[in-house]
C-alpha cells in the first residue's frame, strides 16, 4: 500500500485500512524517525549553544541579570536564547524553619506536600491507620497506551 504524502487525515485514513503487520511497521519506521530527529535537534542545539553561549550569558549580564531571555541576530537570522534558573531547597533546613514559625506564617510561605510512598500503603497493617490513608488516598487510572514490542 502506498501511502500519501498530504496531511495527518490521510495517514489516520490509510492507517484504517492497514493490517496488523504493516501498522508495526509503521510504528517502528515511525520511532526510527523520531529519534533520528530529536538526535538532529539535540546536535543542532549543541552548535548554536556552542556559537551563541557567550554572547547570550553576556548579554543577559549586561542588564545585571543571570537569566532570562535574549535574541541573537547573525546573518540576517534571528536565535532566541533563553537561560532559565532552577531553584532548589534544602528539606531539611526548611522543616527546621518551619519548626520555629507560627503555622500561619507556615502556611502563608510554605507548600507543603504530604505523601505516602505506594510501596509503604500497600505494607501497612493496621487495619484503622490503613483505612485513613485509604480515604486521603485517590487512584486515577491512565489511558491505555498501546506500542509493539521491540523484540518482534
């Protein structure tokens, strides 16, 4: 079957009409591509944060700042380069902090998330303590994901 080269619908058409054996192989040609691509973005991106670091970070400092966002022109091309900050706290000087303030202050600064490792649940035995992490506890259930294994 030949496919058409047109639009997304005539791929979902075609694919319709396809045996088992022949969506497989779509699916594998189709992975092959993924990842060819996004090894081709990732090496693309290498050369621009290789021609263009300098000059952004630069850029970025000379309005006194250590991110943010600038655009590069060369060559009549215009790069976009943003530098993003992730902030990391340390658990354990926040639960000191936290220990030494009001629960209102607490409350106000702080978000506070509470969870129970699955494995712990399912380990717990006492039948009131479990019936009160039962009630605290919702399961969603994910959409089918469906893939062919890589072994066929």
């Amino acid at each position: 079957m030949k496919l058409k080269k047109n639009t997304v619908k005539d791929l979902a058409d075609a694919y319709k009409t396809m045996s088992i054996v022949r969506l497989r192989e779509m699916y594998a040609m189709a992975v092959e591509d993924v990842n060819r691509s996004k090894k081709n973005m990732d090496l693309i991106k290498a050369e621009l944060s290789t021609r263009f670091s300098n000059t952004a970070l630069l850029e970025i400092a000379s309005r006194g700042k250590e991110h943010g966002e600038c655009t590069i022109e060369q060559d009549g091309v215009k790069v976009v380069c943003e530098v993003g900050q992730k902030v990391t706290w340390d658990t354990e000087k926040l639960k000191a902090i936290a220990a030494s303030l009001p629960a209102e202050t607490v409350q106000r600064l702080m978000k506070v998330t509470i969870t129970v490792p699955e494995r712990v649940y399912h380990s717990v035995t006492e039948k009131d303590l479990l019936d009160k992490l039962t009630d605290a506890r919702t399961v969603r259930i994910d959409e089918p994901k469906f893939s062919f294994p890589a072994s066929e």
